[in-house]
C-alpha cells in the first residue's frame, strides 16, 4: 500500500516516539531496582558493622589503679582489674567521661575526698604506656596518707575498713607491704612499716614499729597491719614482700617449728615467736572465713612501683615517734576464741579484723553477727 510521504513520516515518528517513551521508562525501573538493592546492601554492611565492630568511645575509671579516662577496653581493664572496689564506665564522649569521673562517688565505696591526690584530679590516657610513664614519683609516695597511732598499735578509724562483697571485676586484691630498719644490729635502730595498696590510696599505712627495732619485725608486723586492715570478703588477698625471711616464715618453716617446739635445726629458740604466732592466727582465721590468702615474694629495689611505695613509706616511718609494743599472745588468744563465720552473712561480710584488735568486746561481736 502506498502511503503519501508527509503520512509516513508521521506514522514513523509517532512508533519511534512510542519505543523511546518506553526505553526510557524500562531504565528508570532498572536504576530504581539498582538503588534498592545497592541500599539493602548498605543496610546489611552497617547492620554487621554495628554488631561486630567496636564503638568509638571513652573509658571513664573513676576508681582503680589509676583513675582517668581511656580510649581502649584493654587500658580501662589493667586499671580496674584485681583493684578493689573499682568503679569505670564507657561513655560515648570525652565531656561525658569527664563529667562522669568528677562525681562525687557513691559513699558505699569509702573513698575519703581529703585523700585524694592534689593537683589535677583525674589524667586522661591514650594509652597503656602513656599511663605507665604517669606512675607516681617518691613525691607522689610521701605525700600518701600516714596513719600513726598512740598508744594502740590499731585505731579503730583505720580498723573498720570497707565492708564490702566481691567485686565483679576484681579478681585479685593485691598490697605490698615492707619493713625498713636504720643502723639494723648496731646501736640506736630504729624501724617502720609500709604498707601501700595504691597511688595515694586512704588504706595505705606509714608506721613506726613496735617493740624492739629490728628489720625482720618491721616486715612481719608489715604483713600484720596488712591483714589487719584489709576488708574480709571472698576477693583472694595477695600479699607481695620482699623480705624472704617473712615469706618462708609461713609457707616454709612454720610446720617444722611447731614439730621441734618452736627450736630451729640448730636447736636455738626461734626469734618473734609471739609474733609469727600471732601472724599466722591471723592468716587462718582469714582462710577459714573463707578468703584465699597468699604470700609471696618480690625482688626489692627492681622498680616495682608498689614495692617502691612500700619502701618509701617504711623508711618514711622509721622516723616517726615510738610506740608502745601490743600484746601479741593476748591478741592471739582473743582471735582464736572468737567465733569464725563464712564473710558472707545474708549477702553481707563480717569485718573480723574488729574483733581480732579486742576492740568490740563479746557482746558487741554477737549483735554486729545477728545485725548481718
């Protein structure tokens, strides 16, 4: 059939019109089919991400080691781990970590404002090294509180320590405790005890020692003062000293002593009897009570900081005025007639060191007992 020019031209524009309107149409189907997916794709990769990648934030340790603020979990973990009583949080931002550390902290945990360190009041760490080179200088050491009594050997301020269960992140309790003794064996001695816990920490104790000046004592009542005034939970204690003579007193040559009577293989009489007696009365009614309790020993002057401090407050104690020398074998007896039961009673430990310094008499022991 023959078509005039002017129809087919117009018939023929009118197809390719048609084609063109539905080309474009199928591509813009394929670019929205494109899209979709390309946002499920996106949507799946966020959703992963989110749960297997960790969030930028910060580490707020308000109590531990050393407080301040962190970037990584593992830092923020070697501050409050083995510490007791530690208190951290993961905030999403630097002003909320720091608005949470400067708080003032829950009164359950005993953290007394006046002994906290001067200057700054917290340090913020990127880390783990950066932490380590902040560690406290002799400075830092003899500006720790000094707790010395009067005529007692324990005040009871210092006795009643936090009462408190164990902790979820700590899993150790750890102090270093030493003994220091000038002109050790010759005339005028004089000797003190340390015990440190932590950078300026309110448990740490500077004293002089009692009794004769000798430094094997200075370590021994080191080790006392540290049971002494420890909380009484289910956190294992560990004892760090660098005295072995200490340290083989109770995990080496005490069986064989008791077995020869208190002699040593020589035959000669063993030295502080009333006191290693008294010690280790201490340390069983501590296991009995159910804490693990473990002594061991540390190289002294090798740079360990809680040696160091430990030292640095013995010989800071050395120089303080005499005490009068308590009673070790009454104090002992009294500890072993006391009543020993579990630390934990209705969810609540007893703090036994109390009644060990015979400063709640029977009847205070009994209602305390009852109270928990």
């Amino acid at each position: 059939m023959f078509l005039p020019r002017a129809r087919t031209l117009t018939c023929t524009s009118g197809l390719l019109s048609h084609n063109y309107k539905a080309i474009l149409a199928h591509s813009h189907i394929l670019r929205c089919y494109s899209l979709y997916h390309h946002f499920l794709f996106s949507l799946v990769v966020r959703t992963y991400t989110d749960h297997t990648m960790p969030k930028a934030g910060f580490y707020a340790v308000r109590i531990g080691k050393s407080p301040g603020i962190y970037t990584t979990w593992e830092d923020c973990r070697d501050q409050v781990y083995g510490y007791p009583r530690a208190r951290y949080k993961k905030l999403r931002t630097l002003e909320e970590a720091e608005a949470w550390i400067q708080e003032d902290p829950d009164r359950s945990y005993l953290i007394r404002p006046e002994n906290r360190p001067p200057g700054p009041a917290w340090a913020s760490f990127d880390s783990q090294t950066a932490r380590q080179s902040s560690t406290p200088s002799s400075s830092a050491i003899m500006n720790t509180p000094i707790v010395q009594p009067g005529s007692r050997l324990q005040p009871v301020s210092e006795l009643r320590t936090a009462i408190a269960g164990p902790s979820s992140s700590a899993m150790v309790e750890e102090v270093y405790t030493d003994g220091a003794c000038s002109n050790n064996g010759q005339v005028g001695p004089s000797a003190g005890i340390g015990v440190w816990w932590g950078p300026s920490d309110p448990r740490n104790l500077c004293e002089r020692c009692p009794g004769a000046q000798t430094n094997n004592r200075a370590e021994l009542i080191a080790i006392l003062r540290a049971l002494q005034t420890a909380s009484i939970n289910l956190v294992p204690l560990l004892i760090k000293s660098d005295s072995l003579y200490a340290i083989k007193c109770f995990n080496e040559w005490l069986p064989s002593w008791r077995q020869r009577n208190f002699t040593t293989s020589s035959g000669t009489p063993v030295k502080n009897v009333e006191l290693i007696m008294y010690v280790d009365a201490l340390l069983s009614m501590r296991r009995q009570s159910g804490q693990q309790v473990r002594l061991t020993y540390v190289r002294g002057h090798a740079g360990e900081t809680g040696n160091d401090g430990a030292d640095a407050l013995a010989v800071r104690g050395a120089g303080l005025p005499k005490v009068e020398e308590p009673d070790w074998v009454a104090l002992r007896l009294r500890l072993e007639k006391a009543p020993v039961r579990s630390t934990l009673v209705a969810g609540h430990p007893v703090d036994a060191s109390m009644y060990a310094e015979m400063i709640l008499g029977e009847k205070d022991l009994i209602a305390e007992l009852e109270a928990n």
